[in-house]
C-alpha cells in the first residue's frame, strides 16, 4: 500500500483504517505520515523501531540493531527491563494518578529512597528533565528572596556557555545557542552566562543578587565536555562562601551513566545543594525527574507555589522505585565504569585520519571528529548501515551511550563496526 493512499482513506474512515493498514506499513511510509502530520522538531536517523529488548531494537523491517544511544540515557537499565516492567504492570493495575490532591501510598516511600540515595532531606517529583530544571529556577529564586534577602525580581542565576538544560520557554532563556532561542522570545531575564570550566570567571561574575550556579557535572549535549579537574569542588567553595546554591543538573549524567552514582563524585570535595534529576529515573518507561535538596531550600515551598498533575504519580513513582532499585541491585554504576574504560581503551586504538580526540567517563563517551571530517552526522548514518545507532551531537562529536547493562562481548561487536567506518570512511 502506497503511503499516497492513506490521507484520503484517514478523512473518511478515521480511525478504524490507521489500525488495517498498520499491518502493511514499511518504513517509508511510516516516515512520509510523519513528515507530513508530525512538527519536524527532529531530525532522526530513518530508522522506525517496532520493538526492543536489553541493548538491541528492532525496526519494522525486521532489522536488528545496537542502540549506542539509550534514548540520551533515559533506558541505562536496558530497554523493556522486565523488572521496571513488572513494577509498571502491578501498579497500573491498582492506581495509576491521584494527583496531589490526595496522597498516594508509593510516593512516601520514593522520596524516602530517592533522598537516602543521593543523601540528601526532601524532593519534589515532575515528570520531564526541563521541568526539573524550571523548579530548580524556582527554588532557587524563592530561597534568594526569602531566605537570603535578595530584593525582589532582582535574583540572577549564573549558568555555562555551550549548556543544555531543556526546552522551555525560561530553559531556553538561559542557552547559549542561538538556534534554541531564535523567534522565541521574549526570554526570561535573570541569567548570567560564564565560560564553562572556568573558576575565575564565576567568581567575578557572582553579585550580592546571585542566588544560585546552575552547572552540568560534564556538558553532555555540548559535546561529551569533562571540566578541568577541581572544577565543581572549587566553584563549589566559592559558591558557598557567596551564600550561593549549587545546582548540579544531573538528568543524563546521573544514576550511573559515568561510572559513579552522580557524576559530580567524580570529583573529590564537589557537593551539590540541589540535585535535578530525569531520563534514567524511570529507565525509560514513563517520564519522571524530581529536584532533591535540603529543606534550607526545598522547604521555600508552601501550599499552592508550586504543582504538577502527574508530578509524584504512584505509576512514576512505583516505576522509579523499581528503576532505581534496578541500577543498585544489577550494580550498574560499576558495569559503567568498568565498560566504559573498556570500550575507551579500544576506542584509542582506532587508526582513523577523522578522529581528534576519545573522552568520556563511564558509559558516556565522545569521538571528536576534526573539523575537515565533514560532521558527525554522516558517520552515524554509515554506523547505522552497519545496524549500530548512535547519533551526532553539536555537529563534530559522535556520542557512545549504550544501556548500562550492555556486555564486553556486544562492546566488541560495537566496536568492530566502529572501526570499519572510522577507519575506511573516505
Ligand atoms: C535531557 C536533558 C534535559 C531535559 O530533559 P527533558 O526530559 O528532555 O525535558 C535537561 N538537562 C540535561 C542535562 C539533559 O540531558
């Protein structure tokens, strides 16, 4: 069936027709409805993916791949993980949303956990990572005001070139790139930007007004960035001795995706006072983040300053219970950084005329391609060939982040068809 035939067919027969010619569906029809009914936000590798287990899916062609990128970390436990699936199953059959009007009996015990695990007093659950990030702005705002005594709308909030911390409208207020920004305005005002990795630099930039340093403990959408060694535990010293919170937004950098629980721990003396966390907090299953803090902060909140419908939902909170229990028991954060070093080593044995530079920590690893390598982009389109997907990010580097759960024998499978395109891409 031509995908030609399915505008007129879906106008008169709508929907019983979409579900017949679901059968007969290849890819490129798949693709043509999309293009055509979908905002074209994306730019995905043509790839449609029908099913998936642990580290491979499979596309409606009947094609097996190697995911290298666990939807940017948020299926660390491997796609469908069986247990996360059965925590979802049980609770979906007794109580999916109460809202917050009523309390639920899964949401005590998932602050409970969630807060002994990243050693911290309270949380507040949302449900995607840029809303996470919008009530750390909050909180942080609120706790200027009125714990710190900053005068009222004046509160900035300094953040790093080259960040990426979400899509919304304040989110996108505080990018560097002018591609997230452009014909979106007017932005949110009350953000200052500052060199990433650069100490001296927040110093100067903080003012009696500044309420918090929101920082990513390695820049991930900006290219796989490690910050100099030292960095996060001296800005954190500086922060505190500027009565400053320190905001780590972890959402594709924690819960083991670099060979640590928090990838700050990385670095010795660093300390958060406000964790944001996303992606792999559900493995994948359902959209859950949450803001984990101290009461200092996170007690700003009274009744009705803040809220979200779906946000500590007992489907969520039962599914990031099981996820994280997940990460803990499968000792996930260990397999990352012994398979991440693993794969790293490898890496740096490829001979390719393209490759600039391999970093990474854990699982999630950058190839930096030169400048005259053409962009990263037509590389992942020949790993794709290859049944391995990965995908560019800003334009020169490939990132690597397979599910946490992955095997020094797929590592080795991965990284023969690696090689090849590295290596004989003209
Ligand atoms: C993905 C991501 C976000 C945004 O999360 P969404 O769920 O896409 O809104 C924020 N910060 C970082 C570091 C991320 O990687």
């Amino acid at each position: 069936m031509r995908a030609q035939d399915f505008s007129t067919v879906s106008q008169t027969t709508f929907p019983s027709a979409a579900h017949i010619m679901e059968k007969f569906m290849k890819t490129q029809e798949y693709i043509q409805l999309e293009e055509r009914h979908g905002a074209h936000n994306y730019h995905p590798l043509d790839i449609v993916i029908q099913r998936a287990e642990g580290v491979w899916v499979h596309d409606v062609e009947g094609n097996k791949y190697l995911d290298f990128l666990s939807a940017y970390s948020a299926v660390s436990q491997g796609h469908c993980h069986p247990r996360i699936y059965q925590a979802m199953v049980e609770q979906a059959k007794k109580c999916t949303l109460t809202s917050r009007a009523f309390r639920n009996d899964q949401l005590a015990l998932f602050y409970k956990e969630l807060t002994e695990l990243c050693g911290m007093e309270m949380a507040l659950p949302m449900n995607s990572g840029a809303e996470a990030v919008e009530t750390a702005v909050k909180t942080a705002r609120k706790w200027g005001y009125e714990v710190k005594g900053v005068p009222d709308n004046k509160a900035e909030i300094i953040v790093c070139n080259g960040n990426f911390h979400g899509r919304t409208t304040t989110v996108i207020s505080f990018s560097s790139d002018p591609e997230y920004k452009k014909h979106f305005g007017p932005l949110t005002p009350g953000f200052v930007f500052v060199p990433y990795g650069d100490v001296a630099a927040l110093e100067k930039a903080i003012t009696p007004n500044t309420v918090a340093f929101l920082v990513e403990p390695i820049q991930a959408e900006g290219g796989v960035l490690i910050p100099p060694a030292g960095y996060l535990a001296k800005a954190g010293e500086i922060c505190r001795k500027n009565n400053v919170l320190v905001m780590f937004d972890e959402i594709q950098t924690g819960l083991g995706r670099t060979g640590k629980m928090f990838a700050y721990q990385h670095d010795t003396g660093a300390k958060p006072d406000m964790l944001i966390l996303g992606k792999a907090l559900s493995g994948g299953f359902y959209p859950v983040s949450a803001v984990v803090a101290n009461s200092e902060t996170l007690g700003v909140f009274q009744p009705g300053h803040h809220g979200s419908t779906f946000g500590g939902n007992p489907l969520a909170c039962a599914v990031a219970r099981e996820a994280l229990r997940v990460i803990i028991e499968e000792k996930l954060v260990e397999r990352s950084a012994e398979m991440g070093h693993y794969f790293r080593e490898r890496l740096q044995t490829i001979k390719s005329k393209h490759v600039k530079e391999v970093r990474g920590r854990g699982l999630l690893i950058g190839v930096e391609l030169k400048p005259e390598a053409g962009g990263a982009r037509r590389f992942c389109e020949a790993l794709k060939e290859e049944k391995l997907l990965c995908k560019e990010t800003h334009e020169h580097v490939i990132r690597f982040a397979p599910p946490l759960v992955i095997t020094r024998e797929e590592l080795d499978w991965a990284f023969d068809r690696v090689k090849k395109v590295l290596e004989t891409m003209t």
